[in-house]
C-alpha cells in the first residue's frame, strides 16, 4: 500500500484564503482605513513580527470539495509549487500573532485605546463629511 502523504490528512487549509502585507498603519486614519478592510465579510488583519498582513478567507475555485484536490495540479500557479507541507498551516497551524484583528468592533476598539475615544469618533464623523460630499 502507498504511503500517505501529509496533504492527503488535510483539508486544503492552504488553499482557502490567501493573505499578503500591507503598509504599516502609521496614523489614526491609517488604523480607520483597516477597520474599513474589517467592515468586510472574510477578512481578517494580522500583525507578524511587526509586519501587516491582510488574510482574505475564500476558497480557490479550483479546489475540488469532493476529494479536498487541485483540480490543476500540474499546471497550478508559482505561489502555491512553492509552497511545501513541511511548514505548512496544517503542520504547523499555531501562528503566534502579534496582534490579530478579525472585526471591524475590535479595531474601533483598539484604535480607542491607541488615540482616545474622542479621535476615532472624529476620524469616524470625517470620513462620513467625505461620503457626503461625493
Ligand atoms: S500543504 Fe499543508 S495545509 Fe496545504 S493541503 Fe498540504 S497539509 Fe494541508
Ligand atoms: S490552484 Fe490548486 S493548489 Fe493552488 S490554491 Fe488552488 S486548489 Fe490549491
């Protein structure tokens, strides 16, 4: 009998999100601009030794739910040849954040607790002044 491969145990957890860096928040409006990505079903924002990342939770249409498989395999994209199940999210799934944000409340919180209360209502009422004006 053929040995199991580690991939076969798994679910594809690899191939149902996606995530990629984005620019360090630098300003209570910068912070705002997130929450606004957290507004937004799928999303998550995670900081990884201080670098940001945006994770977009959504399955590769090219995954097949019936055996978890690629259904182009041999003619799959660079990022995902490049990626090995030796460090993988399913070998390896504990990730130690340093800060994880996965809803919009969480980041008006934080950004509370980083500039006051009365900045993130002001960052808040600003934003809704530009929607109006457009
Ligand atoms: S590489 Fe890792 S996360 Fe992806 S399918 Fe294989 S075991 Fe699962
Ligand atoms: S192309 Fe294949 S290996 Fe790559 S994410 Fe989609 S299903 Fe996974």
């Amino acid at each position: 009998m053929a040995k199991k491969a580690l991939c076969d145990n798994c679910t594809a957890l690899c191939c149902r999100y996606f995530a990629f860096p984005i620019e360090t928040p630098k300003n209570k409006g910068d912070y705002d601009d997130i929450r606004w990505y957290l507004c937004h079903k799928g999303i998550t924002v995670y900081v990884d030794e201080g670098d940001w990342y945006i994770n977009v939770r959504n399955k590769c249409k090219y995954l097949s739910e019936k055996d978890q498989r690629c259904k182009i395999y041999t003619d799959r994209p660079r990022m995902c040849r490049g990626y090995s199940p030796k460090n993988c999210d399913f070998t390896d799934g504990t990730y130690g954040y340093d800060l994880h944000f996965t809803s919009d409340k969480q980041m008006q919180e934080y950004i509370e607790r980083k500039f006051g209360k009365a900045a993130a209502k002001k960052t808040k009422s600003r934003k809704k002044k530009q929607k109006i004006r457009k």
